[in-house]
C-alpha cells in the first residue's frame, strides 16, 4: 500500500502540490489524471525521491520494490532483449554467483530462490514483452544504438514491465506507441498483478486498466472508485451541484446587499443592517464554471474546391531509388472526407502521410492534387522543435507574413492565445498550450486538407475532446494517424490498413480492427483483409483455426519448459546434496547428475526457441493481420 500524507511542493516561489494526501489500494490500477500543469509528474517525482517535498511524506511498506522510467532512454551497443533480462537484477546477480559457486549448499539456496523468481523463463518472458512492443526477433537482436529515442524508450518499458515492480508508476506509457502496441499494453496492464500508478490522458486506458482515478486538481488529490467514464460522471454532477449552489448564493447576496442599502441609515434597522453586512463580507464565493482557454480549438474554413482533393493511381514512395516502402497505392481524397491510417509503426503510414503532404514524390504512378489545394501537415516534431525564446505572435507573425496585425491575433485567438498569451515565451508554455501553438501554424492559411500524426500526445483528456469537436466541425478533409483509438472512433468515417508494402481500405469498425489486433476476432471481409504469412489472403475461419493451433503449440511448449525446470530443480537440489535424490534420481552419481543436468539445460533451451519461434508468428498474426 502507497500512502501520501500532506505533501507540499514549492517550484519556483510556487506552490504546486498543496497538502495533498491519498491512500492506494495495495493492488490496484490507479490512473492519475489532471490538467497539464497541474503537477501529476511532479507528484510522481516526489513519490520516487528524485524531488523532495517541503512538506508531508510518502509511505510505503519496507521491501517493496518501486518501479518507474528513468527519463533517459537506454543506449550502447547493448541489445534490446540483453536490456530487457538484465532489468531483472536480482535474477542476474544470482546467475552470475551460481556460474562460480563451489559451496553445494549455497548453490541449492540460489537454485531454489531462481526457481521462485521464475528465472528460467525470462528470456521466453522478456521476449514476449519485446514483441508486444513491436520488437520482431531481428529487431530484438540489434544494438540499442541503431534505434530512435522513441524506440528507446520502448525498450525502457519493456526493461519496466519485465522487472515486475511492487508499485509501477508509468507516465503516459503510450506515447511513444502505435495502436497495436498500445492494445497490447492495456491488456498487459489489465493482468498487472501488482499496484499500478499511470499518468494517462488515454480515456480507453483509463476505462480499459484502471480500477480507481485519482485526481489532481488546484494542488490537492482526490481518489475516485471506478474507470474513467465513472470519474466522469461524479464531476458532472459535483458541477451541477456547485453551479446550483453559486446560482443560489448569488441571490443571497444581492438580497443582503439590498437589505443593508435600504437599512443602514435607520436606526431601528441598523444593527439588523449591520449583522447582514458582516455575513455578506463572510460569504466565501463559490467558483463558477470558467471558460478555459487551454480547450480552445477552431479551425478556419477553407473555401471550396471540386473533388477529389487528391487521387493516388497505382503510385509508389519510399526514401531510396528503387526501394519503395509502399506500392500499387490507390487513394481518392474528398473534401470533408475523414481517413485515419492504421498499422504499426515502421509500416509506412508516416511515409503515406509524407507523400499527402507534398514532402515526398511519388516513385512511379500517379499523384494529382486539386490544383488550388492548400494542405496542413502536424507532426510532433513541429511542437518540439518550436524555438524556445520567441512568442507566439512574433512566430505567428512571421508565418502570416504581410498579412495584418488583426489577422495574425485572430489566428492565435482561435487556439486559445488571446490577450498576454499571445505575448508568452514560448519556453514557458506547457506541452499542451505547445501543441495548441504548432496547430495553430500549420492551419493560417485555412488549409483544405488537414493530416494529423499524433496530435494528441501533449494534450489532456479534456483538451481531446475539445480538439475531437473542432476536427468535426472542420470544413475541410482530415488524414489522422493516431494511437488514441477514442479520437479515430469519433473522428474518422474511413479506415485504411498500412500493412505489408500497401494501403488498403479496412472495411470493418475499429472495435473490430481491436478485436483482430487482440485476437478476439478476424476483420469482416473486403478492402484489407487478415492475410496468412504467405501473403495469401484468407477466410476469417480459417485464420482463427491457424491462431487455434498456434496457441496449442505456445501452450506445449511452455508445458515442456516447465517440466524441464522442476526435472532442473530436482537435479540441482541433487548435485547440491549428494545421495538425497529422489525417484529415479536416488542414487545416481554426481557425473551422471551433470550429464543428465546438461540434456535437461539443452531441452529447456530447445522448448524456449519454439516458444520463441511460434510466439513470434502468433504475435504477428495478431498484431499484423497476417
């Protein structure tokens, strides 16, 4: 159990954290959520000791183990999966002591404790938190040096979720993930077995994994019971009930103030006036439903153009001459048209989003753009690179270059930058009111066609809905690629499958695709249809019937691995006591013991490489719709 008694945090001459107090359930999912701003990382980073509270104290039992992602990535020559198994420190330690102990007795301690911490299934265990994350076998093998900060980052997770902490703190676990990794991970976290701590502005983690919200608002913690949409409601209601209360407390105080303006000059009133007065002065306020200027998003209408906006016949793209990464590309593109692109990262969906975008050229086919289309393109990249010592209205001037002061406020004005914030350093602004800006920039010239790639991953639950609505009222096309499966649900009318060198159009829901991602279920048929791993497409009956026998075959072999670790454990207890074995291990001679010791080793290694092989396969038909 995880208790925070009174912790106050000062940054900066300001109070952030203020006397906030709340007790875990030991065991539980709890999602941290609040505004940005609001101080969830800072609490986190009070609760793992790398900031010290001016006040109060965070409590925890003495041996649990406390988990969390350093904010360096892993790099080196080190490989992912070698990352990942070390993360076990306890297990490495005892492997490494058991390679050069001489002493039988304390070689049967380290056995035994081995056996407990389930270390002869790390490596099948590791492996499969790596694939989950989208590490295919090749990628687990190469050095962690070779691979991007957000592929870093997974390995840091996965090294995470692997070590199996007492009490896990994630902060926004997703946003270095595609959908197919992110399913993955809810349902990971859904079978957690320990307590769980999440910042996430994911409303499907928070109603997926999460059993309890604990909120952050205006310095103080309150924990709720229930998922996200609980939550949800519960503050619905609290501001009714504090809008009705204000509403009354208003009449309340006009009727005082009019009674002490009519009474306090006679005298047989006046103290009655008097009394009134005080309990006027007395009367704290009740806040009223503000309009936050954080949630503001309006995108400016384009004027119209024809269809298409865009058509793709037959078209290739790629980075090198005569290596397309996508081909055989046929897309037609309407006005108010709402595509979202699917498919696991490094699939290419970047690189379609690219190609829309006029950065890169088709390779062969055709590409026509509607000849007076203007195109607004959003990428992370553009909200970290935004320069730190200007402000949004000189950046917002010299993008509407020419154009007049008024227009270029008015732009800002849309997203919520109006008055002194448009005057802000842009160094100081959250990552939210970030991105807010970089949205902000690439829609001045009211584009016709808007592509999104992450947009969400700096924004909070609410500020999504906000962006959700503005994208629906927007007049133009919308190209979206994101991980936040509750946006591509109410945002998009059209599903297209990056997969396998192609873009197809997938003809079922998302629940379905996240049925197919999971196995629950295979895609309904037509447009991108699950394909076999020959490439030839198949019926969903019988592509459930292949993931039926993959499974039997995953479930054989970690059968075999573990009769060959408890046939390992009774050898070892053997070696480390000579003539105490039992069974047919009675009486055996210790050279014996070794040589069956090392048949037993290789056989155990034999069914981890099956595991391996046919988990691989397994994940990919699920993960890939192959």
């Amino acid at each position: 159990m995880l208790t925070i008694r009174d912790i106050t945090v000062r940054l900066g001459g300001r109070t952030i954290i203020d006397g906030a107090s709340a007790t875990l359930p030991q065991n539980g999912k709890i999602g941290l959520i609040g505004r940005n701003g609001a101080g969830k990382s800072t609490l986190v980073k009070a609760i793992i000791g790398e900031l010290e509270p001016d006040g109060g104290s965070v409590d925890m039992p003495r041996r649990a183990r406390l988990g969390y992602i350093a904010q360096e990535a892993p790099t080196g020559t080190k490989t992912p999966f070698d990352a990942v198994v070390e993360a076990d420190t306890e297990r490495t330690q005892l492997l490494a002591e058991a390679e050069t102990c001489t002493d039988p007795h304390r070689l049967g301690d380290l056995h035994e404790r081995l056996i407990a911490i389930d270390a002869y299934t790390a490596p099948a265990r590791a492996a499969r938190i790596l694939v989950g994350l989208g590490f295919d076998e090749e990628m687990q093998g190469r050095p962690l040096d070779s691979y991007s900060g957000g592929w870093k980052m997974r390995v840091a997770l996965a090294s995470l979720l692997f070590s199996e902490p007492d009490v896990m703190l994630l902060d926004e676990p997703s946003n270095h993930l595609d959908l197919e990794a992110t399913l993955w991970l809810e349902n990971f976290l859904k079978g957690y077995p320990k307590t769980l701590l999440v910042i996430s502005h994911e409303r499907d983690l928070l109603n997926t994994v999460v059993d309890h919200i604990l909120h952050l608002q205006q310095g103080k913690l309150t924990l709720y019971p229930g998922d996200y949409d609980s939550f949800e409601r519960i503050r619905a209601e609290r501001a009714a009930q504090a809008e009705a209360a204000r509403a009354s407390q208003d009449a309340q105080r006009k009727k005082l103030s009019e009674y002490v303006a009519k009474n306090s000059a006679r005298a047989s009133t006046a103290k009655q006036a008097q009394s009134r007065a005080k309990m006027l002065a007395k009367m704290q306020p009740i806040a009223s439903m503000a309009e936050d200027p954080s949630l503001s998003f309006d995108f400016p209408s384009p004027d119209e153009l024809r269809p298409p906006l865009v058509t793709l016949d037959l078209a290739a793209v790629g980075y090198e001459e005569d290596k397309p990464i996508l081909r055989r590309l046929n897309l037609r593109i309407d006005p108010e048209d709402r595509i979202a692109l699917l498919g696991r990262n490094g699939n290419g969906k970047t690189t379609l989003a690219r190609l829309l975008a006029r950065q890169l050229d088709p390779m062969e086919g055709s590409l026509t753009f509607s000849p007076k289309i203007r195109i607004g393109y959003f990428t992370q990249y553009q909200v970290e690179e935004l320069p730190s010592n200007s402000t949004p209205l000189e950046l917002m001037t010299r993008a509407m270059d020419g154009k007049p002061t008024v227009a270029v406020r008015g732009q800002l004005g849309r997203f919520g930058f109006s008055g002194n914030r448009a005057t802000s350093v842009t160094g100081t602004l959250s990552g939210g009111e970030r991105a807010r800006l970089a949205l902000a920039l690439v829609t001045r010239d009211a584009p016709h066609m808007l592509i999104l790639d992450e947009p969400t991953n700096h924004l909070d639950v609410d500020a999504r809905e906000a962006l959700v609505q503005a994208l629906n009222a927007f007049d133009g096309a919308v190209i979206l690629v994101s991980h936040d499966r509750h946006m591509v649900e109410l945002v998009a009318d059209r599903l297209v499958l990056v997969d396998g060198g192609v873009a197809e159009n997938y003809d079922g829901s998302m629940e379905d695709y996240v049925d197919f991602v999971l196995g629950r279920n295979q895609p309904k048929s037509g447009g991108a249809e699950g394909k076999a791993s020959g490439g030839a497409k198949k019926s969903g009956a019988v592509a459930r019937e292949e993931l039926k026998a993959l499974r039997k075959k995953v479930t054989a072999a970690e059968t075999r691995m573990k009769r060959q670790q408890a046939q390992l454990a009774e050898i070892d207890a053997a070696l480390a006591n000579p003539g105490s074995g039992k069974g047919d291990l009675k009486g055996v001679a210790i050279g014996e013991l070794g040589k069956r010791h090392a048949a037993c080793t290789a056989d155990l290694e034999q069914a981890e490489t099956e595991w391996l092989e046919v988990n691989e396969v397994l994940e990919t038909l699920m993960g890939r719709g192959k």
